[in-house]
C-alpha cells in the first residue's frame, strides 16, 4: 500500500504492479519490457536502471507504516 499511495500523491495511477520479494529484479523487468520501475531501495535501482527509467519511492522512518510494521 505504502508504494501505491506514494505514486498517488505524486498523481501517478497505474494500471498494473507487480511486488517481486527478493528475486533478481533486473532479469524480471527485461523479460516482460517493463515501462518504468520504482523501489525503496538503492540496491535494486542499480542493476534496474540499465534496463528501465527507475525511480525511488522513499520511504520516512516516521511513516505510521512503518510503525505498524515494527509492532508485528
């Protein structure tokens, strides 16, 4: 939810999203010809920008959602 309501407030709506864990990121956006790609972390923008227009969505530590996250 964080990432869709991130690309909300930006005004971006999309039509398709896929979440991939931890698989290799780069190989997935080649095989299906991604438009563009957005991610929290530095690591996987990296080896995704060769590929595809990549982007990052950043995440506030003070965000509720994190907060959440750290109750479980």
């Amino acid at each position: 939810m964080r990432v869709i309501k991130t690309l909300r407030k930006w005004g971006v709506y999309v039509d398709e999203v896929y979440f991939l864990g931890g698989v290799s990121k780069d190989k997935v956006l080649k095989a299906f010809g991604a438009h563009i790609f957005f991610d929290d972390q530095d690591t996987h923008l990296l080896s995704s920008r060769e590929f595809v227009p990549s982007g990052k969505v950043p995440y506030i530590t003070e965000s509720p959602l994190k907060k959440k996250d750290q109750t479980k």
